[in-house]
C-alpha cells in the first residue's frame, strides 16, 4: 500500500509561529490550535466554507520544552497569506509560556486503559 499523504499537494507558504519570549512551555489550549489550523484553512467555520487540503500546522513544541525567544513553535502551511494572521493570533493565544527554569509536569500519552 502507497502512503496516500505523500501525493498530497503542498501549500505554497510554510510560515513559523515563534516563542515571543524564553521559557517554558506550561499549557497548549489544543482547541485554540484546532482553531487556527481552521484559519489557515484545514477545517470548515461553516458549511460552506472552503476546505484547502495543502493548509494545516505543525506543533514542533511540547508540554514542558525550555524555549528560547524566537525559537519556532509550529510550522504554518498555508496558501492564502491573508489566513496567516488570524491563525497566529489564535495561536498566541493557545501557547503559555512560563518563565524559564518553571517545573511543568509532562501529561502522559495514555490516560486510561479500557479493558473487558
């Protein structure tokens, strides 16, 4: 089987969202993510709205990661400039950065089991 995602189109811009400060990743607001990837145009605000395939974000920072200012924070595909904004400022918004040397407690990847 092809991995189908390989023949995808590329965006024509890949832009940075950046840390505007050092320190610590302290707490990713995920919806505020999934609402500035649907800025860029990975998702629909209504039913008519457009769907670009080649839009979307990387999130290159984790729960807990020492950042430095500048240091980038995701990766922004995106076709339409215009989008770049609103996407930044919903992700400005979804990102706490502490001050450096603050202790944050990585969450676990598995948060329960269901067994039989």
């Amino acid at each position: 089987k092809q991995d189908s995602w390989l023949h995808m189109r590329k965006a024509r811009h890949v832009e940075t969202f950046v840390a505007d400060q050092d320190g610590v990743v302290a707490g990713i607001d995920c919806e505020g993510v999934g609402i500035a990837a649907m800025k860029l145009g990975a998702g629909r605000e209504n039913k008519d709205s457009h769907l670009d395939l080649a839009a979307g974000l990387i999130v290159k920072a984790r729960l807990g990661d020492a950042v430095k200012k500048g240091q980038t924070l995701c990766d922004l595909h995106l076709d339409d400039p215009n989008r770049l904004e609103p996407a930044r400022k919903e992700l400005a918004k979804a990102f706490r950065i502490a001050p450096p040397g603050t202790r944050v407690e990585p969450r676990p990847n598995i948060h329960d089991r269901i067994t039989s």
